[in-house]
C-alpha cells in the first residue's frame, strides 16, 4: 500500500528581488548535478518576514537578513565537494549536491527535507509511505546539516523513517548523542557536554563561582543550559542568573527580554562573568543594547558566536569588555582561501544565494569595509534594484576579500570534514558497485558504512564514535583590539580525553592570568588561615569567612574547612595557614629554675662535705660521741649526699636510665638514712629513759645492724619489684597543644606510692621515739632536733602530694626536686648543724666534763622529779597533808621524804653513767 504526498510548491524565494515560486526547483537554494546527491540545509537568511503576528495561510513568508557567514558555510559544502569531485577518491563517480535555505526555521526545514526523502527520477514530487524502506530510493543519498540544533532535531527525526544519513557540521546539542532517537545522526564537532565541560572547567580555573546564564528558548539552549548547571555544581560554581531569549527574532517578545535581561546584568553587580548560548543575530542585539548600557563584562561564548566577524564588527563593541570564546579545531584553509579569491567566476544560474550575494554587494559598493556587513544586512529586508551583469562582476572581484574576513575557520573546517566523511564512506561501499548508477545504493546503506569509516586529513586521523559524534576538540578564542579592529586570537587548545588546557606560548599564558585578576564571586575570597561558612543562601557559593579554630589550618583560599593537625606532633594558632611543629620542652640544664635548684643541691652537697670534715677533725669529742660515732655519721652524710645528687637525674633530656635510677636512688638513700636516725633516736631514748618496762622493750628492740639492712632492704625489694614488673620510662605528653613534654612516667603510680609511703611510715615511727627523748639535756638533745626536722619532712611531703597531682608541664619534675631539698635540708640542718654550732662556737661545752655536768644536773632534776612523785603518791595513799616542815607531827614525813630524794638521785646517778657508758664507749665515769 503506497500513499502519495504533494508537498507544498510555493516556498517565498531567497532573494529580495523573489516572485512566489512556480515550482519546487525554485525552493532550491543552489544545485549541481552528480551520480550521488548529497543534500545541505544552511540557514543563510536569518528571519521569515511576516507582517502578521501569526500566520493565517499555510504559506512560507519571504526570508529577509541575510547571513554572510552562513552564505560562506554553503559555499565551504561546494567547495569541499569540488575537491573530492576533482580528486581521485571516486574514482569517475560524482557528487552532485541541493543545498536550501532554512531561514532559521523548522517550518522550511521540514519542507526541505520532504523534498530531500521524495522518490527518485520520479514525475512527481511525492514522498510514498511505506511500511518498509528498505528498497525505497529517495532523491538525495546523505544531508549535511542543519546548523542549529533546533532545526536538526526535526530534520533529523524526519530522516529517521528512512534512515538517511545526517551529518552535521555545527548541531552540539547534547541529546543527539542518543541514538536510540537519533540513529541516523552524525557530527563532525564534539557535543555539548564537552563543550559546557570545557567552559566549567575554565571558570573554575580561572577563579570565578558566581555567574550568569543566556540562552534561547529551544531544545539547544535549554539543553546546554541544563548540562552546563550540571558541570558548574561539580566545579563548586554557581549560577546566579539564568535568562531566557525567544529562539527566533520573528518573535516579537525579543526586545523585551533583551533588555529585561540587561536589567538583570545591572542589578548583578557581583556577576562579572557571563556564559552566553545564544544564536549570532541574539548576541548581536544583546550586544549592540549592552554598549549603551555601557555594560561590561565577562563573556564566554559558545561554539553558535565565537568567531562571528558580525558580532566583533559591532561599533564599539570593545566596550562590552572581554569575550572568551571556545570554537571547533580550525584545520589548513589555505584552500578555501584560493576559491573565494576566485569566486566572481563561478557560475551563480544555480547558486541563487551566491547571485543575491553579488547584488547585494553591487548595492553597498560605495560603502567602507567596516560598515559593509550592516549595509547587506539592511538591503536584504528591501527590494534590489537591478543592475547589470558587468556592474555586478566589477563590483564582486574588487571586494573578493570581504568574504575571508567573515570566514569561521571551525565550521568550515567541521563541513570539509562532513564531506570528507561521505566521500570516503562512498568510495568504501562503492568498490564492488556501480555508484554511477544513483540507484547502486540506499541511503540505510550508506549510513552503516558512514558510522565505521575513519579516515585521514592533513596528517590526522578522523572517526565517528559509538554515539556518532567526531571529538575534534575545541580551540579556546580571545577578541583582542588590534590596530583598532576587534581580531578573534587563539588562547589555547582543549584536550577532551584529558581535560586540559594546552597553552604553547607565554603571551597566551598572560592572558590567563589577566583574567583569573578579575572578580566574579559572590562572597569576598576567603584567604588562607580561614574557611567558609554558608549562609542560609540557596548558593553554596555565598559565604563568610571564619578563621580556622587552634590546632587547625587552611593553606588556600576559599576551603570548605579547615584541617586538622596532628595533635601528637604539630600545632596551630587561631587563623594559621600551616601546621607548625611541636616544641619538645623538659627541664634543661639551662633554665633558670634548673638553675637554682643545682644551686641549692651543690649547696647541700657543700654542707654535707663540711659537715663531714668537721666532725672527722672532733672525732674524740663528746658532741661527736653523742651523734652514734662516726661510722653512723658518715653513713647519713652519705645518704644525705645521695639524696642531693639525685636531683640531678631530673633534670636534662629524660632518659630511660635516668627515670629509672632519679626515684630508686631517692627512695633507697633516703630510706637508708632514715633508717640510721630511726636507731639514733632509740639509742636516745634508751640512755635517758628510767621507765623499766619501756627500757626492757627497748633494750629487745635496738639491734642496729640488722634493723638498718632491714628497712634498707625492703626499700630495696619495693624499688626492685617496680623496675622489674612496671619501670619508669620515658614518655611524650602531647595533651598541651603548643608543646611536647618529654618527660619520665612512673610505670605504676602504685609502686612509686608504696616507696613514698613506705619512707613516710619509718619517718614516722622515727618521729614517735624521737617525741619521747625530746626533753633531754639542753645542748645535747638531738631528739628534738630529730623531731623538729621530721615535721618539715612531713609537712613537705603532705603539701607535695596535691601540688604534683595537679603539677603539668616541664616543671613537675622540680616541685619533686623542691621537696627533696626541703626534706634534705631539714633533715641535715636539725640534725647536724646544732652540733656544728656546739663545735665550732661552743668548744667550752664540748668537754668531758662539761657533759657529766650536764649530765649530773639532768639527772638531779630527774632525781627530783621522781622523789616527788613518790611523796605524792604515798602522801595520797596515807592521806598525809604535808604543810611546814616544823609542824608538829610532820618532821617524821619531811624526813622520809628526803631520804627517799636521795635513794632517787643515786638511783638516777648510777643510770645515767651506765647509759653515758653507752653514748661515750671506752670511757669510764669514776664518779658524778
């Protein structure tokens, strides 16, 4: 079943001068015969002329502006096609080609393409439906366009129903990729997801995050819009505007919206940077309205106007400030360049937009180069006047060069390829057939040959990807004013495998840093040291900044947050832009606290050494007799000695040995000399004590020797057990945050505290027997020496404890240092110094007999304590009240009384010399 469809047959002509059309070939817009037609879609007017606001017959209006720059895509297709024609890649077969003009509309378009899928050598225009395409055979074999993505989507699905080929020169819109609804596509440029790609990266790279959106309101704009918000969110950039312009200029809302738009530019100051999708003749009236404004901005501009020589040709136009643009690959134009040199004798019978072109520059032949584009531009919407052939030639070979100006080496470039493309696909299918027969193939045919072919130009290598795009990459573009026209420069390449910038010169790369000086932010940059906060603001870009907290650091600009340091070995102030290192801090030789404290340990030392000459110069004196002889005093200076110099295994860099031996030689030495004045004070108390019972215990008790390497050795095993099972060691304390405390850990604070107590309960027990001899004779009486130098210890020791648990820092091992002198020192001084005193400054009392009479006079007041204490106690067991001694009836009492004094004294006397026996060895006392 076979259904036939007349296309419409009065298309409005292309030239101003255009009668409506007769028949279908006067829709044409340039024809050459071939073996092989290959049809082109060009939108070489810009707009269809209507004076109504819509239309009320279906008839094509009259299409007015016309385009150099598409002229001269038509003219790159003829011209490519030439040069395969003229070349031997066919081989004897030749291309013909149909090329229309879709005057920016998807109407006409359609219209095209109907006349593109019509049936061959037919004697009708129709288009036959069939439920199978396979064997039908359309007019042309392959269509190279549309240019705008708008166009080439409806063209496209068109072709669709036969499969015909479609390759594109200039369509990015992104969805064309899918060829599930676009199988028959193809493009010679990348898609616009490289493209937007490229554009967020150059943004990003440069600096900028708040920026502003324009597009059209078609599948192209809309569709670059989305991608492109896509990969500025993934690059931290916002978007802070997005405006909208009606696709077409017939609209008549578009003047409206450009300078609603304008107002919006104006009222985002902060936006500085403006990413453009627009269609050249929209940037053009957006441009020309922005000079008034006097607006200037950032502008990147899309593969659709980058290198428009229309829009870089606008009065003024530096004014709008710098316009950043990314282009196809341009390839070698040299080529191209020689055919427009020759174009006034190519024949312009079948190239009507050629003919309108050469009258149009007949009409404008008096006006300068700089105004010429404005000039055709404003006779096309009129009517031409008709001038003769000679006129028009003249006139066409003196302007030859007008043409190159508006060349865009890109797209000229993509279209050789397109050619190129179908030129090699055709020679492929047509090795084992007859191409010169147009029926030798069908288009379905050639489209599975096109999608595999790859071939080479100028050196490179080209094919289609598996989503029928040709990923030639981009070339980044600059306006720059020189000599005081606006010149297109290239910046740099864009690598799409990569995505990279390739810069080859240093000009290039001072350019880049030219724009990455201007601002489009919409907070102030952050600076190192500090970090972003978002505000409630929908935009992730909008911000304040806060400075990075302690310990915490940013070292660029703009950081989300801040980074932590490493707390165990580098440091941070508030708003630092890097981590610093740790300051490993202990008690060291050189400050000033170490200082003193050696001081006061040498001091001591320097006592105990005098000391220790002095009494080995008196060594036959009683006052040195009295202290226990001197092996017992050697032995407490010694450990006297010991306890000084192991303050100095706190200070310095703590070593392992150090934090083992500074506590185990403390604990042992000051063990030891305790233990010596624990037998000091019981010897004491045993010579001048007259209770029995308490003698009797003490005389059990005291075993020198063996009490002293008792207690020594328990010490010992306490000290012995710590170092083995839980030993001091050192430790870095990383809790402060600036510093590193090297100090010495104690292992187990149980053993150390067993040792401390250990000491503190011999002390104590030392303290009881040094409290009950602590009323001896005056000048010999070490007890209360002993007494008065215990209470220092305890009450250093009982203020150290709260003072150490609370102690941080390199200091703490000098509050353990302090108590260690204070303890040592009133230990040494109480126990020695008073005897120094005696020896040095009281020698008249330092003699045997001045010692018996101390003796005797101690010993006669003890008498006579004890006497009396006998009275009182018979005087209340016979309930006698002695009154006067010459009362009557007491004389007998007084008597006893006396009597019992004497028995007393003689008692204490005997006692006494026995003990004096003890404290002076070898000496006798004959008689008191």
């Amino acid at each position: 079943m076979a259904l036939l469809i007349i296309p419409m047959t009065c298309f409005g002509s292309t030239l101003a001068t255009s009668q409506p059309c007769q028949t279908p070939d006067d829709f044409v817009a340039a024809t050459s015969p071939g073996h092989i037609m290959i049809g082109g879609l060009f939108a070489i007017h810009e707009k269809m002329l209507s004076s109504e606001d819509y239309p009320r017959r279906p008839e094509i209006q009259k299409c007015v502006g016309f385009e150099i720059s598409i002229f001269l895509q038509t003219l790159a297709m003829i011209h490519s096609i030439e040069m395969i024609n003229n070349s031997p890649l066919l081989s004897g077969v030749k291309l013909g080609y149909e090329i229309y003009d879709t005057c920016t509309e998807v109407t006409v378009a359609m219209a095209a393409t109907l006349r593109f899928l019509s049936k061959l050598n037919c004697s009708r225009e129709v288009v036959e439906f069939k439920c199978d395409y396979s064997s039908y055979m359309p007019r042309v074999k392959a269509v190279i366009g549309a240019g705008y993505s708008e166009i080439t989507m409806a063209v496209s699905r068109m072709l669709n129903l036969q499969l015909m080929p479609q390759v594109s020169f200039e369509s990015t819109a992104e969805i064309l990729s899918d060829k599930i609804r676009f199988p028959s596509f193809l493009r010679t440029v990348p898609s616009d997801f490289y493209q937007t790609k490229a554009m967020a990266h150059l943004i990003q790279k440069s600096g900028w995050n708040w920026i502003g959106i324009i597009a059209t309101d078609d599948d192209y704009g809309r569709l670059a819009l989305n991608t492109f918000a896509v990969q500025t969110a993934a690059n931290n950039v916002c978007i802070a505007f997005k405006e909208v312009l009606p696709a077409f200029l017939s609209d008549d809302t578009i003047e409206v919206r450009i300078n609603e738009t304008l107002e919006k530019i104006i009222a985002e100051a902060q936006v500085n940077v403006i990413v453009v999708f627009l269609r050249q003749f929209h940037v053009f009236n957006l441009f020309s309205k922005a000079i008034e404004r006097n607006i200037n901005k950032i502008w990147i501009a899309s593969d659709n106007w980058s290198t428009a020589t229309k829009i870089t040709s606008i009065p003024n136009v530096k004014r709008i400030g710098k316009v950043v643009g990314f282009t196809f690959r341009r390839g070698n134009m040299s080529s191209f360049h020689s055919f427009l040199q020759n174009l006034h004798l190519f024949p312009r019978e079948n190239n009507k937009p050629l003919h309108e072109y050469a009258m149009l520059l007949s009409a404008c032949a008096y006006v300068k180069d700089s105004d010429l584009s404005q000039c055709i531009s404003n006779h096309s919407r009129g009517t031409l006047a008709y001038k003769a052939n000679e006129v028009i030639e003249r006139n066409f070979s003196l302007r030859n060069d007008f043409l190159w100006d508006y060349t865009e080496p890109g797209l000229v470039h993509s279209i050789q390829l397109a050619v190129l493309a179908l030129g090699y696909a055709i020679r492929d299918l047509c090795q084992a057939r007859d191409c010169q027969n147009p029926n030798a193939f069908q288009p379905w045919e050639l489209l599975d040959v096109l999608k595999n072919v790859t071939f080479t130009d100028e050196g490179n290598s080209f094919h289609f990807d598996a989503h029928g795009d040709m990923n030639t990459g981009y070339d980044v573009v600059l306006w720059k004013e020189i000599d005081g026209h606006m010149t297109i420069t290239k910046m740099a390449q864009y690598d799409l495998r990569n995505n990279v910038f390739i810069i080859t010169d240093q000009e290039t790369k001072n350019e880049f840093r030219n724009l990455k000086q201007i601002q489009s932010k919409c907070s102030t940059e952050c600076s190192p040291g500090q970090m972003k906060k978002t505000t409630r603001s929908q935009h992730i870009c909008c911000y304040e900044c806060v400075n990075c907290p302690e310990n915490h650091y940013s070292n660029q600009t703009d950081m989300d947050h801040c980074l932590l340091c490493n707390n165990e070995t580098h440091w941070a102030p508030v708003r630092s832009t890097r981590c610093f290192e740790k300051e490993v801090e202990y008690l060291n030789w050189n400050d000033s606290l170490a200082i003193l404290l050696l001081a006061l340990s040498l001091l001591g030392i320097m006592f105990v050494l005098a000391i220790g000459i002095i009494f080995t110069r008196n060594l036959d004196t009683p006052i040195v007799k009295s202290s226990g002889g001197l092996l017992v005093c050697y032995v407490i200076l010694l450990c006297h000695f010991l306890n000084f110099a192991s303050t100095g295994f706190f200070i310095g860099e703590p070593q392992d040995f150090t934090c083992k031996t500074r506590q185990t030689l403390f604990g042992v030495s000051f063990t030891l000399c305790i233990s010596c004045i624990l037998m000091k004070s019981l010897k004491i108390l045993l010579a001048f004590s007259f209770d029995p019972k308490l003698q009797n215990f003490l005389k059990g008790l005291y075993k020198p020797i063996p009490i002293i390497f008792t207690c020594t050795g328990i010490q010992v095993v306490i000290c012995t057990i710590w170092l083995i099972f839980a030993a001091p060691a050192v430790e870095e304390n990383v809790s402060l945050p600036r510093v590193i405390i090297l100090e010495c850990e104690e292992g187990s604070v149980l053993a150390f505290g067993t040792m401390l107590g250990y000491i503190a309960i011999l002390a104590f027990i030392c303290f009881i027997f040094a409290f009950k001899g602590r009323k001896l004779p005056e000048h010999y009486n070490e007890a209360k020496f002993i007494t008065f130098g215990l209470l220092i210890y305890f009450i250093a020791w009982v203020v150290f404890i709260p003072v150490y648990a609370t102690t941080f820092g390199k200091y703490l091992p000098a509050v353990e240092i302090i108590v260690i002198l204070i303890s040592n020192y009133g230990i040494l001084c109480c126990t020695f110094f008073p005897k120094c005193y005696v020896i040095l400054c009281k020698q008249e009392t330092n003699t045997k007999s001045a010692f018996l009479k101390m003796i005797y006079s101690y010993s006669s007041h003890a008498a006579s304590s004890l006497a009396i204490s006998h009275v009182s106690l018979d005087s209340t067991n016979s309930n006698i009240t002695m009154t006067d001694p010459s009362s009557s009836g007491s004389s007998a009492a007084w008597q006893e009384s006396k009597d019992l004094r004497a028995r007393a004294f003689a008692h204490i006397c005997r006692e006494n010399a026995t003990r004096v026996s003890k404290i002076l060895p070898r000496k006798r006392i004959s008689s008191i």
